[in-house]
C-alpha cells in the first residue's frame, strides 16, 4: 500500500479486555486525554473502537478511519473525528452534536443517587 521509505516509525499496542467506561467524567477525561496526545504527538491520528478507546459502531468506526485517511492526506486535521457519532451528520462538527442526536436531546450516563438526593 505504500513505500517503506516513506514510513518513518510505527508501533502497535494490543492490550485485551480494554474497554471504555462511561461515566459522569467520561467527556471531560477524553478531552484531557485528547488534547495532551495532540500537543505531544500531532503526527499521531488514532481510528476506530480501540484507536479511539469509543464505543462506536462499525459505521461509525469506519468513518473515523475515512476521515483520518483525509486528514492525513491533507496534511491538517480537516475533520475532527471525535465529533463521528456525537449527531446525525458525520462531516459537521459543532455545538448542535454536544446536546442533540437525531432523534432529540442526547442521553448521558449520570451518577446514579440514593437516598434524599434521588430525583
């Protein structure tokens, strides 16, 4: 698929039974995590279910792969692919995929509470 020469490092990592676990804190732990990996590494692009440790389904996880592959042909991060699965259209990117999916408000995990504090 490509030159040898053109690559100039590479590593994989396969760690069994990782999985993602969303909690209250989920967004904002993958945030940090985010923004640290882009300001110390900008040539790293990670894709997919385990890539991006997201549970997202095939087609999402594919299109995370697609919008990479323009990203780096492209030479700049064109798509932000941790928006792919955040609202209906996967190509926008903005505030309405914070709050709104295709079929109303967006569900997030909560805490779930006892006693006196219960809703």
């Amino acid at each position: 698929m490509l030159d040898g020469g053109d690559v100039e490092d590479g590593c994989v990592v396969r760690q069994s039974k990782a999985y993602p676990v969303y909690d209250d804190d989920y967004r904002q732990n993958v945030d940090t995590f985010v923004t640290e990996l882009e300001r110390r590494y900008p040539g790293l692009h990670l894709a997919g279910r385990n890539g991006m440790h997201k549970y997202n389904n095939q087609d999402h996880a594919m299109m995370t792969a697609m919008l990479t592959a323009k990203n780096i042909v492209a030479g700049q991060r064109l798509y932000d692919v941790w928006k792919v699965n955040q609202d209906a259209e996967y190509h926008e990117s903005g505030p309405t995929g914070d709050a709104m999916s295709a079929s109303g408000p967006r569900m997030v995990p909560t805490r779930v509470r006892k006693g006196k504090d219960a809703p």
